[in-house]
C-alpha cells in the first residue's frame, strides 16, 4: 500500500472501448486527429493500453475509491445514462450537505 499525500477520488469511471471501435467512430465522424495518439489504430491501441494499466494503478493506490468501468460499446444515449446512474448519487449527497 502506498501513502499518498492528496485527497483520494470519490469515482473514477473509465469508458472502456477498444482501440479499433474508438479509431472506427472517429473515421465515420470525419474529424480530423487532434493529437498524436489519434493519428493510428496503433496508437489508438497503446493508448488503451495505458489507460487500462492506469486503471490497474488506480485500483492498487485507492483500494477505497469507487471505480466503475463502463462498456464503451454501447450506444452514447446508455453511456451517458449509466453515467448520471453512478454519478448522480455523488451529487446528490454533496448537495445535501450544505
């Protein structure tokens, strides 16, 4: 375990979406890459890789933080839902409180 000098997160949700469904949906968007990670399916996979050994990491440095990984492939209308399903209690008791 580690100690950690700052404020554990109350959530952290992840989208998770594989490399090719994610380089796929920019295409048929027809946007343009913004950043480098964008510019290849390859760097579309490596990025995901690192956001799942983030992820990993997350879990290990706070064992006690809500983490919730949601099936990116599913249409935005019931990401977004699930979203505001795991999050809104969050805010609700925030703003209970004051």
């Amino acid at each position: 375990m580690y100690e950690i000098g700052f404020i554990s997160p109350d959530l952290i949700i992840m989208i998770d979406t594989p490399a090719e469904i994610c380089y796929l949906r920019k295409k048929e968007r027809k946007m343009k890459p913004t950043e480098s990670f964008e510019q290849s399916i390859k760097e579309f996979k490596k990025t995901e890789k690192g956001y799942k050994k983030a992820i990993n990491s997350a879990k290990e440095l706070f064992p006690n933080t809500n983490i919730k990984i949601i099936d990116g492939n599913q249409p935005i209308e019931e990401i977004s839902d699930k979203i505001w399903e795991i999050s809104f209690p969050l805010f609700d008791s925030f703003f209970k409180k004051k």
